[in-house]
C-alpha cells in the first residue's frame, strides 16, 4: 500500500482524476479485505458513507470543495455520539445506543466536507479493559488503548484520518505503536460535547494521520489555526534529564538515543531540560483525578449495573467513589503546581521530546501497554505528538514524543515535521 496524503488527494478531488465517491470504494474494499483480520471498526456505516460521498462528488463536479478535508474518509472512535449511528462505548450497556446528535467535533468535520466512514473499536468507557483490536505491523500485538480501532484503522489504510480521545495515553501510545502520527492538541483546544467523558479535566479529543502535514491541515481544518512558518533552523529540544530512560526498556532506550543523535547530525540544539520537583507527583496526580472523576461520571450507571462493567472500569469506578472530597481537591491543586513549574521548565526550548512509550507494542490484545510517558502531558494539558523514529529488534514500531507549552500547537507540528523529515521513517504495516 503507497498512502496518499491530504493533499494528493484534495489534488485528484480537485482535479477530478478521482470522486470522494471513488475514494470512498476504495476505503471500503480496503476494510472488507482487512478487518477480518484487524477488527478496528464496531460499525462500517456504508450506506451513510455512500450517501455523503455522492452528494460531495456532486459538488467537487460543480467545483466546489468544502475544506481541505472534502472527500476524506474518517474513522471516529465509538465514544464520539454519531447522529443515527450506533455508539457502544465498547459496553454491552451501550449495545443499542443510537444518539439523535453528532459530538461537536463529528458535526465540524462533516461541515468540512469529510464522510464519516464508521466507528471505530475503543477500549470499554474508554478504560483499560481491552478491545478484540489487533495491530497491522503484528497481529499477535496490541495497537494499544483505548483508541484502539482509531490508530489500526489509518495504520492500516483503512481511513483517511481517524479520530479518539486521550485522558492518559489513548492517542499518542496507540499511535506510537502502530507507526503513525498522533496528535493531543491542548486541552479543549478540539471541543468534547458529545464525547463520552472518562475524566473532565483530563480528556483530550485528539486524532490520527499517516504523516505530520496531514495532521496540521486537520488541525488547521477544524480550528481555524493558521499552520505555523516553516521552521527554518534546527529546533532547539529538551530531554528531560530523569525518569523516562530508567523507565524504558532497552528496544524504547536505545531507538530513543538513536533518534536524539539523528537530529542532533541533522543541526537540532540538543539540551538537558531539568524536570521541576513537582513532576515526582504527576503519575499520583493523574491517578487521583481520573478515578475520583470517573466515578462521578458512572455513579448513577455503575450502581444500575455494576456487574455489566468490564473488570478494569469497574475497579476503578469503585475506588473513585472512595476518594474524599479534600483527596480530589487537593490533586487539582497539585495539578496547577506542577503545570506552572512544567511551564517554566519547558520555556526555553521550541519542544521537549521523550519516547512515545515504554516499550513497542505488547504480545497479546489483552494488555493495551503502559501510558507512563504520555499521563504527565495529558494532566498539564500540554500539546503532544508522536512520530514514528524506527523499529524495535522485533520489527515493531517506536515512536518520539515531543511536546510544548500549552496553545502552541501549530508550532508544535512545525517542529514535528522538521523532526519527521530529519528521522525518515517510510515503512508501513506489513499487511495486505
């Protein structure tokens, strides 16, 4: 499979060499010849995609395209309410949920012209308990949590660009595991009404693309942001000087080096960013607020039907309903702590970058891998994005972290870029 950017094909729309009608045959067939196998969507919605597809094909004859994203196949992860398509959660309580409403985010991006292909495969309340997803580069592994079917669905060609949700890790280490790019743009920055919560003040609607210039003209499409200048020196990066080496197994460790030393050859300013005090508590932190939060929201559901709920999202629904009032306060308070110190700390560089994750993608669908390197930014609420820098000894993929003050998102790609052009990573799943 040779991808095609968003802009390859806003050209063939454009020039009518192709229809969103013909793209849209082409994604189709693509899943029929693959979900057996990967099982990223809960719902294909092909009569819905066709309908869309002929009324912008109609259009794009007229000479009119929406958006930059006119024709665009997308997968949306099934906690996002789809207007008369099914929306499970990953929850047999959920099984026959149709909502009458699109989440904001799915009504922009069908403004914008984009067909919304299905929902994809999550995690169950967008928790850790697993999805039956398996990942495109090695279906013996996880494509990671919880949006699962997101990543493997445009990992695998499913899709154009697809859509999820990150409270601790849930876009950059499915992303990073896959061997695509994954954007967690600043807190709020993407709207969440209509998204099903986890944790309020930590969600994050974030998404998925195959290379960093298709996520800023998604960025740009859905925000109005303008894509930052390119960057026309070296970025000057920050690598934190604790926890995330001790952390990270040898394959993560060593790629992460390997990626550093490439784009110091390359000219970026490479320098030792010292984590503030504060950090020793953001893992803690995260804990608190997202269990104390998850709690509130399932409460009234979770007394209903506590023994439908998965093992995971039950436990920690059961112990956020133990937390004290002063416990949770406290954590919020901590919380602004440590994004202020964060802040101070990251000021005097363009970026800071980490390994995307601890390790490759796990063996099995079971466990969907740990989050640790990607919680700290979802709870300053940071912008963060993953680019795949190379494979691991077992031919999996891994993937650079880099993130930035808040509201500098469009910088934030630019930088990115730069990094994904200094890295060169061109490989894609061996899978057709």
């Amino acid at each position: 499979m040779t991808p095609k950017t968003i802009a390859e094909i806003h050209r063939l729309i454009g020039t009518r060499k192709k229809t969103p009608t013909d793209l849209l045959e082409e994604a189709i067939s693509r899943i029929k010849a693959l979900e057996p196998r990967i099982s990223a969507w809960v719902t294909v919605d092909e009569a819905g995609a066709r309908k869309a597809a002929a009324k912008l094909t109609k259009e794009a004859e007229d000479g009119r395209l929406r958006s930059p994203l006119h024709g665009l196949t997308v997968g949306v992860k099934d906690i996002f309410n789809t207007k008369g398509l099914r929306t499970t959660m990953g929850s047999p309580i959920y099984a026959d949920n149709i909502p009458d409403s699109d989440a904001v985010v799915v009504s922009k991006l069908r403004d914008l012209g984009a067909i919304i292909l299905g929902k994809t495969h999550t995690t169950e309340f967008a928790s850790h308990d697993n999805a039956p997803t398996r990942n495109p580069w090695n279906l013996n592994h996880t494509p990671g949590g919880s949006s699962s079917g997101s990543a493997a669905a445009t990992a695998a060609g499913m899709c154009d660009i697809a859509f999820g949700s990150q409270t601790g890790g849930s876009v950059i280490r499915p992303a990073s595991y896959c061997g695509i790019v994954g954007v967690k743009p600043t807190y709020d920055l993407l709207r969440r009404e209509g998204v099903y919560p986890l944790s309020w003040t930590l969600d994050h609607v974030g998404f998925f693309t195959r290379c960093v210039s298709d996520a800023e003209v998604v960025l740009s499409a859905l925000t109005g942001l303008e894509k930052s200048a390119a960057t026309r020196r070296a970025p000057r990066i920050g690598v934190p000087d604790r926890y995330f080496n001790e952390k990270a197994d040898p394959d993560a460790s060593e790629g992460f080096r390997s990626a550093i030393d490439t784009l110091a050859k390359k000219g970026a300013e490479i320098t030792t960013l010292r984590l503030p005090k504060s950090f020793d508590n953001a893992h803690a932190t995260h804990r608190v607020i997202m269990s104390a939060e998850a709690a509130a929201v399932h409460e009234r559901l979770f007394r209903k039907e506590m023994t439908r709920y998965r093992p995971y999202i039950r436990g920690q629904v059961a112990s956020g309903l133990l937390i004290p009032a002063p416990t949770y306060l406290s954590a919020l308070r901590i919380r602004r702590i440590y994004r202020d110190e964060m802040s101070k700390a990251i000021a005097p560089f363009d970026a800071f970058a980490t390994p995307s994750t601890t390790t490759a993608a796990p063996e099995g669908i079971a466990w969907t891998g740990d989050p640790a390197f990607n919680a700290p930014w979802s709870l300053s609420g940071f912008p963060s994005i993953t680019v795949p820098s190379g494979l691991s000894t077992g031919g999996l993929p891994l993937g650079l972290q880099l993130a930035a003050p808040s509201g500098q998102d469009m910088r934030l790609l630019s930088i990115a870029k730069w990094c994904e052009g200094a890295l060169g990573f061109d490989k894609t799943p061996p899978i057709e």
